[in-house]
C-alpha cells in the first residue's frame, strides 16, 4: 500500500508504481466497458435478422403453399378495422405494454441540449452517462484527489479513445456493421466522445502547468511543443464543429476539421512517443487509413465504365424542378436499399473537387411491378435536393444556367441502416419538405415488394408537407404511378399532400379514385390568386391547403391498425418532435396496449434533418 502523498511532497517509487498500475487498469477497464456495449448491442441486431429471416421464411412458405387463401386482389376497409380493437384490458397482452412503455421513455421523450438541438433520453443516457463513467475513472483512487494520480491518468483516458472517436466518425466501420447503427446516428457520441477527450487533455495540461514544469518537460523540448500544438489543434476542432457553424459554414468546417484534426495527430503522436504511449496514437489512423481505403474502393467500383467508350456512368444529369429544388440523377451500376443515403461528388460545381455531400437517395432500386433488377443492370439514382448555401445553392444556379445539365459526377456509398417496414400492417410516412426524399422510396419499396408477395404490409398513409404548390410537381409523376401500381394489390395506400404557405389555393379534399378524374378541386379564397398559381393536374392524390394535423392523422391510422404501426417521418426538427410527443402522449400508453391498441415503432430520420 503506498503512503499517502503530500502536494508538495516527492512521490515514492511505490508511488509511482501504483500510478503507473492504475493508469493500465483504468484504460483497460474503459475499453471492457465499451465492449461489453458494443456486444449488447451485437445481440440485439442479431435477433431482430433473427426475427426478420423468419418473417420472410413463414411469408415465403405461405406463398408456396396452393392451400393458402390468396388476397392479393382484396383490398382492406380501414373503416372496417376499428372493430379489431375490443378496447376491453387483458393482462395478454401486458408484454407489449410494457414494451410501449420502454419506447415511449427511451425514444419518444426529447430533452433539449441547444438551440435547435434535441436529444432523446436513451442518446442522453449514452452521452452522459458516458461521460460520468469518464470522470469516475479519471478521479476514482487517487489517493483524497491527489493530483499526482489523475493529472497523466487524463491524458491516457483521453488518447486511449482516439480509435473510438475516429471508429464513429468513419462511414464505413466495424460499430455499425456489428451494432446495425448507421453511421450518421453514431456521430452523436462521436462528438461527446471528442469533447470529452478534449476536457481531459486539459485537464492534464493545466494541472501540469499549474505545478510548473521541470526542465525536462518545459517547452524547450520540441514533444513538448508538439503536444501544445496538438491541443490548440484540437480545440480550434472543437470550437468550429458547433452547430451554428457546420450549419452556416459546412465546407470551412469541413476543410478546417480534416486540417486541424490532421494536425492535432501528428502533434499528439510526438508527444505521446516520447513517454513511450504513441501506441494510444497510432491505431486511430489505422483506421481512419482503413475507412478512406474502402470509401476510395467504393469509389471506383461504383463509378466504373466500360472499354466501349461510354462513359455515361461518370456522368449526372440535373433537372431544375423548382425555383429552389433541383433533380440530381446518375445512371449506375449501384446497389441500395430504401431510405438510405450515399455521398456525391461534382467537381465542377463544388468549390474543392474532391467535396463529398451527403444526400438520401429518393429512388429504388427495384420496378414497381415486385421485379428485381438484374445483376450488373444500370439504374437510375435520384437525389432531391433542395438549394440553400454553399454546395447546394450552387449546384441551384448551375441547373437555373442550364435547365437539364450534364456534369461529372462520382457517387460514394450507399450509407445507413433504414427499417424494414414489410413486417408491419400499417405504415404512417410522414414527411416535410426534402424529407421526402426518405418517405417516398420508403412508399416505392413497399408497393414493389406487394406487387411481389414479399409484404405484409395492408394500409400506407402517406404524408407531404409543402410550402408552395409548385413542390408538388418533384414527385407527382413517381407517387402516381406507385398510387396505380398498388391499385392490384391489397395494399391501400392514402396519399395526403399538405400545402402549407399562404399564397396557396385552397383545395377540398376527396377520396381518391382511379378511374382519371381529379381529385382536387380548385375554389380558391381568393379568386385574384387563381392567375397567380396554376397547378398541374394530379390523378388520385389528396391535396389540402393547410397544416396537417399530426395528432389526428396518427391516431386515426394507429386505431385502424390491424397490427403493428411503423412511423417514420423525416423533415424538419419542429414536424420530428411533434410526432415524437404524440406517439409519447395516450395514444401509445401501456393502458391503450393492455386495450388492444396495436404496437407502434417510431423511425425518425436525422440525417441532415433533425439533428
């Protein structure tokens, strides 16, 4: 047992030992924590494939199976649903009450954290929680506080996670392949990770600054120097990555954060070596090296072109859709699933040729009809993308120049791990302006995979809110035709459009048909405005002047459910919450689930969008 030290007294060898002992011991108990996370999360995703994999064998059976009832031409009576729900409670059904109430504490509450900026409580678990084991780590045995046990403890718990910070920040690596979290979720704790590391390097750098520092470790020394320039690194990082900035400024924080992030691990490696610990360093460029070998690999091969000469696959098409929205299309040889996103490089419109900008692919790979494209075929790769500042408002001027542009373009990806809504009865997509860009391939996926019997999905209500009519004509074509397509099956599928600025006209809302009549009908508020808006005309679509409500369209869908409700919505952070708080209110109580009200799953897209 060592002696207890005095501040100003000389540490033992004893003492030195034992610091030397727990520093070991605290990093290795850090990283058995952090695993034992990441496996949890491993079992987790391994049972829902488990689950899913058996989904998709019962439906395969029951479709081999010439004794099985088919339903494809039965359309379902929403209406005729409410009588699922006895509304009478039973202890049966206790498991999914408890279950709702799981969801509606860990996901549906939000706890604000910034402007603008929302946390649910399980992500706020995550980054506090993480924090305090951090603290608890760094201060636990230190002899009453002694700063002779914690000042260099900091800075090993701090270099110690680098491979970790980096492992988040990467788009391609192992947490997301073992944990199915995609790489846009896992940047949260990417970035209270980061700060963290920050706190504790100064935490070592002013408690050692504070005692003054003997001739060997003044900054005469040049691992000295280094580390100095390595912290002020990381804290210009830090500064430039707040919300404001990457918001109003994205391409100078990203071109700051690869510089001084750069610099911060050269700067931390020399300094690191010369104690002996640039073993902390150096696998954190392992893997960053690993995640940007893959993404150049994935680079290539997405954007290979044949010997023939036609070298179209290097090539993308932009359409200017509106004032301020453009369609983004590139013919590849590209695999994706629904819902998720991939990175898109347009040397000759971006500022630096080598910007990658993420956007949520609005298209599918697969037809409409439930046939699988062949392997090798060439599909069509479509981003909506809606012109602000920086990349996009440039690429909006550059489709303004030239209505229906040719310009090279490469594509990195596809990123992200969106739900599979096929083992759900009712689908609710709810979606605010450039959002749809994640809904409506989410609507596609479903009717192809119908039209294919790989779906168990009955009712889709499908929700788009706009500001001006003219957004409108971005997806009329492609949501009619998915609206006729779904005509054959039994899937019914509600398409509510919502134009909600105030030089709109005023629509009435209809059922829709298919027989090629309109379902909207025009009476304007005021008739000076009708010469001012000339809509297009749109065959089965619902379009309402007018904000959607939230609550009401949730409920009606949840209480004519026959089984489980997905909700998924993308858009702005105000239409995320809103939804959030209403699956949190009494709609999805344990006592409305011990009553026969369906299981609802929330999806919410935060890439881009909410958070």
């Amino acid at each position: 047992m060592a002696s207890p030290l005095l501040l100003d007294a000389t540490p033992s060898q004893a003492d030195r030992l034992l610091k030397a002992m727990q520093q070991r011991k605290y990093v290795k108990d850090l990283w058995i924590l952090l695993g034992s996370v990441i496996a949890f999360l491993t079992v987790i995703r391994t049972l829902r494939l488990l689950h899913s994999f058996t989904f998709s064998a019962k439906r395969s059976a029951a479709r081999a199976d010439p004794s099985t009832p088919s339903t494809a031409s039965e359309k379902v009576d929403p209406e005729a649903l409410n009588k699922n729900h006895s509304g009478k409670v039973s202890l049966r059904r206790l498991p999914a009450a408890l279950a709702s109430a799981f969801k509606v504490v860990a996901f549906r509450r939000t706890i604000p954290v910034g402007p603008g900026s929302n946390m649910n409580v399980t992500e706020s678990l995550f980054v506090f929680g993480y924090i305090a084991i951090m603290l608890v780590l760094c201060f636990i045995d230190t002899e009453d506080l002694n700063k002779f046990f914690w000042e260099d403890r900091a800075a090993h718990l701090a270099s110690c996670q680098l491979p970790l910070i980096v492992a988040l920040a990467g788009k391609n690596n192992i947490l997301s392949f073992f944990t199915g979290v995609s790489h846009e979720k896992l940047n949260i704790l990417h970035r209270a990770s980061a700060r963290t590391c920050l706190v504790f390097i100064w935490i070592h750098a002013l408690t050692r600054a504070a005692a003054g520092l003997p001739q060997k470790f003044d900054f005469t020394h040049g691992w000295m120097r280094w580390g100095a320039v390595g912290l002020v690194a990381l804290t210009l990082t830090t500064i430039l990555s707040v919300r404001p900035i990457r918001h109003i400024a994205f391409e100078f924080f990203l071109i700051s954060h690869i510089i001084l992030v750069g610099l911060f691990f050269i700067g931390g490696y020399l300094h690191a070596r010369e104690v002996e610990f640039g073993d902390y360093i150096w696998p954190a460029l392992v893997i960053w090296g690993f995640d940007r070998v893959l993404r150049c690999l994935r680079l290539l091969w997405n954007n290979r072109f044949r010997a023939s000469g036609d070298h179209h696959e290097c090539k993308a098409t932009i359409e200017l859709l509106s004032d301020d929205t453009v369609r983004l299309t590139l013919r590849r040889r590209f695999n994706w699933r629904p819902g998720q996103h991939a990175y898109v490089v347009l040397p000759t419109v971006s500022t630096l040729p080598t910007e990658a900008h993420p956007f949520t692919i609005a298209s599918i790979p697969n037809k409409l009809d439930g046939t699988e494209a062949a392997f090798g075929e060439e599909k069509d790769v479509t981003f909506i993308i809606r012109g602000r500042e920086g990349f996009t408002g440039k690429l909006r001027e550059h489709a303004k120049s030239d209505k229906t542009a040719t310009v090279p373009a490469f594509i990195d990806g596809p990123y992200g791990c969106p739900p599979d809504l096929t083992r759900y009865s009712t689908s609710i997509l709810v979606a605010g302006g450039s959002g749809v860009s994640y809904t409506l391939p989410l609507l596609l996926d479903i009717v192809s995979k119908a039209r294919a019997g790989n779906s168990a999905v009955h009712r889709v209500i499908f929700v788009w809110s706009v500001r001006d009519a003219d957004h409108i004509k971005w997806i009329s074509k492609v949501l009619t035709e998915a609206l006729l397509a779904a005509q054959s099956t039994a899937l019914h599928v509600e398409a509510r459009l919502y134009i909600t600025g105030p030089s709109a006209p005023v629509f009435e809302s209809r059922e829709p048909t298919f027989d090629g009549d309109i379902t909207e009908s025009s009476s304007p508020a005021d008739p000076s405005s009708e010469k001012d808006v000339e809509l297009p005309l749109y065959h089965a679509l619902q379009i309402t002047h007018g904000r959607p409500s939230i609550k009401k369209i949730l409920e009606e869908g949840i209480s004519s459910a026959q089984g489980p409700v997905s909700v998924d919505v993308a858009g702005p952070s105000g239409l995320s919450r809103s939804v959030a708080k209403t699956l949190a209110s009494n709609l999805t109580s344990p006592l409305s689930m011990l009553r026969g009200t369906p299981s609802v799953t929330l999806h919410t897209e935060t890439f881009g969008m909410t958070k």
